[in-house]
C-alpha cells in the first residue's frame, strides 16, 4: 500500500511497504529485513524517523566519502525530538561543539590532523601489555563462579579501562563514565521518554563537566596523555585548537572510545560461542582470532547504520532524494553484499576478503581507533580461550538488543565457564 507522507521539510513523499515496515530502533530480523529491502526497494523513506534509508554497498560508500555532497554534521543530533526540558538542559550545560564524527572539512582535517598523532596505531601496540594486565585481571575476577554475565562481568568496562590508559583517567572513575556514556548513546540514538530524556540530559552535563575539569587539570598540569598531547600540540594546525574545541574532543572520545567495543565485544562471544566449531577452532589455534574478529565485523557489526544529511537533491537507484534530507546509511546491510561476500549470512571466521567490511565506515570518516577496537578483542579473546576453552552460553536464552537505530549489542549473554 501506497500513502502519502510529509517531511520534516514539509516535502510530500510516497512510501510503500517497506518504508513503513521498517523498525530502525528494534534489531531482531534486522539483516533478513534489509535482505528484502536490497531486492525490492534498495532505497526508502523511514516516516518513523524522517530519515532515507540507503541499503547498497555499492551507493553508502560514495555517500561516506564525498563530504561536498554529504555532510557529516547530522551525525550526532538526537534522532528523536527532545522534549523543551531536556533541551534547555543540555542548552545551558554542555559547550561541546561539533569537531570529529559530526564535522565536516576543513575543521574536520585540521582537528584530525592533530588527534591522529596521537591516536595512532603505533601507540595503540605499545600499549599492548597493559591491554593484557587488564584482559586478565577481569578474567581472574571471575574465578570460583559457573555462571556469568559476559556482557557486566566481562566486557562492559573493560574496553573503558583500556581507554583511562590514554586519557590518565582513574580505573575507579569507569562505572559513572560508563553510565554517562549510556545516557549520551540513548539520547543521541534511542527513542527515550520524556523523563528519560530529562534524565540522560542532565548526565550529560555532568560528563560534560568531567571532561571540562580534565581539561583545565591538564592545561596547569601537563601529563602524558591525550588531552595533554591536544594541548601542548594545538599551534600545530591554523587556527591553532582552543581550549573548548579540546574539551569537545576529550568528551566525543569517552563515548566513542569505548561504546562501540563494548558492543562488538559481546557480538564477538555472542557470534563464536553461538557456532561451536569457530569457537573450538579459536581455542584451538589462537592465530585465527584476527581473521575472526574481521568476520564478526562484518557479519554483526557493533555499528550498524551510520547518518548523513544531503546538500543538494540527489538521485540513488532511480530515487530522488531531496536537498537537505536526513539519510540513514545501513552500515549493516552494505556488509551483507553478497557479490563480494559469497553467502554473506554465513558466519566463516576464515573468510578472505572479510575485511572488507565498511563496519569502520570510509574515507575522511574512518574510524581513528580502529586499529585499538582489534587490539582490545584480539587480546580479551586469546586471555579468554586460554583460560576458559570451555566456555559455553546458557541454553534457553532469549538475547535482547540496546534499542537504538545505530549501535547493536546485546544488554546480556549469560554463559558456562565451567
């Protein structure tokens, strides 16, 4: 059935089926869904959310590399509306403005150009060690049990801690940052009540606050980290970063830095404890786990839609989609393609091509911690094996995902050690 919707613009659209069929904040047969929608309607408008949805691979990659074309500045609004309450408190509380994930060149490279010296891949490796003090303490701390939530018990601030080793954030500090940052997920990517909303709002004021006296800690106090790095690095690019455009990049990293992995973390035991041979075969020989962890990505990315917003009409598989249009890019769907991924719902742990995936987006966008995300899970999932082969998840369970249009991870994973 055809119907007749309006825009925010005030645009008048025609949607079918799909568009309407589409549940962008639910997870549960999201990939057999977007199957249906390569095929039939590889395009379509989402009136749920006022957003175009773009499934193909082959129309999301110029979309995330083309910023004349495509801006990244939607990138980090909340997708629902936020009730006049919550609004006035973020309004008065937070100063972040826009500098990596929700910027657009040329203040997206020049701020970059900075954070990747130190984010980097080199840096990531030396921290290695300290990864694997941290992967086996966790481990230790589960000793004596027989039951465990993977997701609480194990990965849920793990990915934090390592995180503190860059920032110079205390361990002790993980459980309310880890709140804070649960808050920012929901309220910039879920579908949150009113009092929800009032709620997340004011937590991210206080995370905002935490990072704005980070700051200031470090501008009298420098030390070897990375807003200290920001600071004594800033006359490096024109206009040299100030102080707020600082802060802002301290307070994208504590979310961005450890939400996703927490998700893929769990979508990786969840996917190689589910297929028992993949599990055995890790277990049996740990140099399989990086072609392991590519497969998860690709198969159940922690990140599954990504959003950009049109500067000027464009046509996508014979659909129009109008000048400054939300568009919602199925990250998730794009990894399925099955003309480069031959039986692309298998889960094959020795794919060849698996790192192909676009689970870390592409072009000026790419992910900066990437090459962390694989070091972390390489390292939990080789202390995890060895300690624990016979690791196994509790039968029975019914497994149920963080309601958000973009991050997919489930909330928990009960499993055997024993």
């Amino acid at each position: 059935m055809t119907t007749l919707v309006s825009t925010a613009d005030g645009a008048a659209i025609r949607t079918g089926g799909i568009g309407s069929q589409y549940r962008p904040f639910g997870h549960h047969g999201m990939y057999a869904f977007f199957a249906r929608a390569r095929l039939q309607e590889p395009v379509f408008f989402c009136p749920e959310i006022n957003y175009w949805v773009v499934t193909k691979r082959e129309d999301i990659l110029p979309m995330l590399q083309d910023a004349t074309r495509f801006s990244a500045d939607i990138a980090l609004a909340p997708v629902t509306p936020l009730v006049s309450d919550a609004l006035a408190i973020l309004k008065a509380g937070v100063g972040a403005e826009p500098t990596q994930v929700n910027c657009d060149p040329p203040k997206h490279d020049r701020v970059r150009q900075v954070a990747g010296r130190f984010l980097n891949a080199k840096r990531f490796q030396a921290l290695e060690p300290d990864i694997r003090g941290l992967a086996r303490e966790s481990l230790d701390a589960l000793a004596g049990r027989t039951e465990i939530d993977l997701v609480a018990d194990l990965v849920y601030e793990f990915p934090a801690r390592v995180l503190f080793l860059l920032m110079g954030i205390p361990a002790d500090d993980a459980p309310r940052i880890k709140r804070w940052a649960d808050y920012r997920l929901l309220i910039t990517f879920g579908e949150l009540s009113a009092e929800e909303q009032r709620r997340g709002a004011e937590d991210m004021v206080a995370h905002w606050r935490y990072c704005v006296e980070l700051v200031v800690d470090r501008l009298h106090r420098l030390q070897d980290d990375y807003a200290s790095f920001l600071i004594a690095h800033r006359e490096e690019v024109e206009p040299a970063l100030s102080d707020n455009e600082i802060t802002s990049l301290v307070f994208g990293l504590l979310l961005a830095g450890h939400e996703t992995t927490t998700n893929l973390s769990a979508n990786a035991l969840l996917a190689l404890l589910s297929d028992r041979p993949s599990w055995v075969a890790i277990c049996r020989d740990p140099f399989l786990i990086p072609g392991a962890i590519e497969e998860v990505l690709r198969i159940a990315s922690s990140v599954v839609c990504w959003r950009r917003r049109t500067r000027e009409a464009t046509l996508v598989q014979g659909v129009t989609i109008p000048a400054n249009a939300n568009v919602l890019l199925a990250l998730g769907s794009a990894n399925y393609d099955a003309t480069l991924f031959p039986e692309p719902g298998r889960f094959d742990i020795r794919r060849p091509n698996a790192r192909e995936h676009v689970s870390f987006g592409k072009g000026a966008h790419f992910c900066i911690g990437a090459p962390l995300a694989r070091l972390e899970l390489k390292v939990l999932l080789e202390e995890i094996v060895k300690r624990y082969p016979q690791l196994t998840l509790a039968e029975g369970q019914h497994v149920e995902y963080i309601r958000t249009i973009a991050f997919r991870g489930p909330k928990r994973l009960i499993a055997r050690l024993v």
